[in-house]
C-alpha cells in the first residue's frame, strides 16, 4: 500500500533499525522507544487490524512473538519484563493502520510504559458473565 509508512518500511523505502526479517515478518525497533529497546513485528502483507489476519497469516506473524521476545529480554539484564500490546482501531490507540505488535520491555513499574483498566468484577453478576460469553461464543468461527 503506497501511502502506509510500514509498507513503505518493508519496501525500505523508508529507513528503519532491523531486528528481524524473513518472507513473512519484519521486526524494527519503534521510533518513539517508549522504553528502550520498544520493538514492532509486522507482517510483510499489508492487513489493517488483526480482524483482517486468516490462520495461516496468524501463524506466520504470531509465531515469531517467543522468538523477539527472548531476543529482547536477552539484550539487557536490566529488563525485569515485558509488555507485548497490539492496538486494533482509533479507539484502541492505534495510530498506524497496518497491523502490528509492540514488544515494550520493562525496567521499573515507574518506566515510560503503562498500562491500567478499572476492576469492574462488583458490576456483573455470573447470569451477567454467562451472557457475555455466550454472545461470543456465538460468533467463533473455525
Ligand atoms: P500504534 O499507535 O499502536 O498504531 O503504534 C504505531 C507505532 O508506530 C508508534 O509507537 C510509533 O512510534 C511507531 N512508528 C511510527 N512511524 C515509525 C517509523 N517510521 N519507524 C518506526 N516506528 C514508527
Ligand atoms: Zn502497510
């Protein structure tokens, strides 16, 4: 895709700082290096969302998260853990429409990383739950 900035990366058409590459993925460290070390893992095929990801894409992207993430953590002793985030849609936080997951290693739980949602287990009661998961249930596709 012409106008997308991490196709335009893939293409090198654009310079990025490579972890990793193969005919599938491309691993480079994120421009803003929220912590150092910040990492993103894209598919080489431009998809928007992981809404748009089929098994064998699936297989091909997310089979690769164990493998960046050792790399990472390996890199610095001083990284106690790790954040592995992938942002789907405006609401989400995503900014750059071609799908991809940021590795963001953790130093201290005061780092430039965070991450909150409130606990909201005294507003539902188990009928509640049930219904949710049914709901989803329902839409599981093979
Ligand atoms: P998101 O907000 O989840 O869509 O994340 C997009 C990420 O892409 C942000 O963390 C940006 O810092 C990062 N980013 C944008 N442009 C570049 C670039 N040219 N090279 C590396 N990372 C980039
Ligand atoms: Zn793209």
């Amino acid at each position: 895709m012409a106008d997308c900035i991490f196709c335009q990366i893939i293409n090198g058409d654009i310079p990025s700082v490579t972890i990793y590459e193969d005919d599938q993925v491309k691993a480079f460290l994120d421009i803003s290096q929220g912590t150092p070390g910040h990492t993103l893992l894209v598919p080489k095929k431009h998809v928007r969302d992981i809404f748009e990801y089929d098994d064998q894409l699936a297989q091909d992207v997310f089979r690769h998260v164990p493998l960046i993430a050792r790399a990472i953590k390996a890199s610095n002793p001083a990284i106690q853990g790790l954040n592995i985030v992938n942002n789907n849609g405006e609401v989400a936080y995503q900014s750059v429409f071609h799908s991809h997951i940021h590795f963001v290693p953790r130093y201290t739980d005061h780092d430039d990383f965070a991450m909150t949602f409130k606990d909201n287990s005294d507003k539902y009661t188990n009928a509640d739950l049930q219904q949710i998961a049914d709901n989803i249930k329902a839409h599981l596709e093979d």
